[in-house]
C-alpha cells in the first residue's frame, strides 16, 4: 500500500496552497492509496481533512509535524495538539510515550553542508526513541535525501517517504510503501513501529514497476 506520509493542506496549514479537492484528484491520478495530513502542531487540519472527504472512500490518516530543538519531528498516533515552537525533543518523547504515538524526523538533513562537515548535532540517544527516519522528502535537494538515509543506514533505522507537499505539483513525489494494508491511525502506528515498510520516489517505483 502506497501512501504519501508527509502532506500540509490549506485546511490545516497557512503556509499551505494546496486544496482538498485537488489534493483527492491528484493522488488518484497518482495511484498513490493513501494520504497522511501532517498539519503543524494540529489535527484539526487533518480533522477538517476527513469531514471533508467524508464517504468518499479514499484513505485519509491523521498525524502532525512538530518543531523541536532537534528539528522537526512527525507524530502519529498523538491524541493531542501541542504548542509552536515550546516543545523539546524529549518533551515530545514523553508526549508520545504517554500517548502511544510514534516519532520519526522529518527531512533531518535538510540545510547540513557536507563540504564544511557541518550537521544538526544529533544525539545517539535519540535513536531509542523513534521508528524511522524520512529517507524520502519530496521537499528536499536529493542531497539531503542521500544523508537522511546515510543517517538511517547507521542507526539501523527503516525510512519513510512522504512530499511534504504544500501546493499540488509536489504531491506524490516522495512516498511510503507498506507491506500491509493500513486502514486506521492505529494500524498506521503498529505498521511505523513494526518497521514493515520503505521510503521511494514515486517516480523510482514506477519506473521498477515497468
Ligand atoms: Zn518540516
Ligand atoms: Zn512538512
């Protein structure tokens, strides 16, 4: 099952463009099966997301991107909203523990200059404490996707794949490939624990696909 992990729409995102109408045509069109509407720090986007798709059929997932000390983070699973810019990484572990959610940086390399060596110092303590990394950021220089999974590779970390799409071209463009079928925000959590799935580019699944 291929879903794109990591999208901003306009009902949940100010900094977002992109529509609910043409977000659900676009992903058809795509073959993409799913969507993950990853709002800041809100569900209430994601929320307005599902009312609006309503009986349409098409599976629409709920999580949200949360700034941290160590970057952006994305949550499933949170049965809360939090505050901008107040949370630490390790407040948001606690959050997470204490709600069952799961965290997974999101684009962790994005603006890292390998020519001066220069990284968001990480912690290897962070690595106990989430179930994947983004490999596949629609929104990053491929660069930044090559160090992500460089980062993924040495924490034996499984990645994931979304656009981080906040118009319509960029939907799709990164996705993540499930093993199973996921048809609620809690088989999403247990599939991200479990590590059954990859991050890829669309265009790379289809092109292997052919
Ligand atoms: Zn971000
Ligand atoms: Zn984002």
């Amino acid at each position: 099952m291929i879903i794109d992990l990591h999208i901003h729409t306009n009902l949940g995102s100010i900094c977002s463009q992109l529509g609910p109408d043409e977000l659900l045509v676009r992903v058809r069109e795509l073959g993409i099966d799913g969507i993950c509407v990853t709002d800041h720090h809100s569900h209430r986007g994601a929320n307005r997301m599902l009312e609006y798709a309503g009986d349409r059929g098409y599976p629409i997932f709920r999580g949200v991107e949360i700034y941290t000390d160590y970057g952006d983070m994305l949550v499933f699973g949170l049965k809360r909203d939090t505050r901008y810019h107040l949370t630490t990484f390790w407040e948001l572990v606690e959050m997470a523990e204490a709600d069952g959610a799961v965290i997974i940086p999101a684009h962790p390399c994005r603006g890292w200059d390998p020519k001066h060596g220069h990284r968001h110092a990480f912690p290897r303590e962070m690595a106990d404490h989430i179930v994947a990394i983004e490999t596949h950021n629609g929104a990053n220089k491929h660069r930044s996707n090559l160090q992500a999974q460089e980062l993924a590779r040495e924490w034996g970390k499984p990645g994931v794949g979304g656009s981080d799409a906040h118009a319509l071209w960029q939907v799709g463009k990164c996705v993540t490939v499930f093993e199973r079928e996921i048809s609620s925000e809690e088989d999403l959590v247990r599939e991200l624990r479990e590590g059954r799935f990859f991050g890829a580019y669309l265009e790379e699944l289809r092109r292997e696909a052919v």
